[in-house]
C-alpha cells in the first residue's frame, strides 16, 4: 500500500516547529483583522512516500491504539461524531484521513 500526501491543498511545513510558528502567524493576522483565532493543530502528515512534512489541522491530535492493527498511531479528534480516529497508515486497512 502506498500512502501519498492526502492533503495537497493545505500548507505542508517541514517540522512541527514550523507548523507552530505558522499557526502563530495565522493567530496574529487573524486577530489583527479583529476575528476569531480557532486553535489549528499541527500534526504529521500520514504519507510516507516523500519528505516527512506536518500539516495544520482544526481538530484536536493525539495518540491512539487502532482497532484495525493494535498499534498506537496517531490519530486526530472527530468533534462531530465525537471519537478519535487514527490516521491511515502502512500495512493497516484503516483509509480514514482528517478532516
Ligand atoms: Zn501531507
Ligand atoms: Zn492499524
């Protein structure tokens, strides 16, 4: 299975570090032009064809054990339905992706 980078319209950054400093970024225009800054996660990105690279997300991150494999992967927090979902990953049947 190949795993290729499922979010080719977002932003991509190449540390998770850098991923926090643009969340920043975006916080201070966001505020400057008097709106709401809504938390943007940074997470990374699930592809592992490429360069490892981050993205940024709305829904909350974390880690946890995929009833598909076992393993603990990580994984991004649904709000609407209200579950954690793991992130696609190699040799595991799990496809889903973040929002
Ligand atoms: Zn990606
Ligand atoms: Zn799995």
């Amino acid at each position: 299975m190949t795993l290729q980078c499922r979010y080719p319209t977002k932003r991509a950054f190449r540390t998770r570090e850098e991923a926090r400093q643009g969340a920043a970024l975006i916080r201070q225009r966001v505020e400057e032009q008097g709106g709401w800054y809504n938390p943007l996660y940074p997470y990374r990105c699930p592809a592992v064809h490429g360069e490892k690279h981050w993205h940024l997300s709305r829904s909350r991150q974390g880690t946890k054990t995929c009833r598909s494999c076992g393993e603990r992967r990580p994984a991004w927090f649904d709000s609407r339905r209200q579950e954690w979902v793991v992130y696609a990953h190699e040799n595991c049947a799990t496809q889903a992706v973040s929002a």
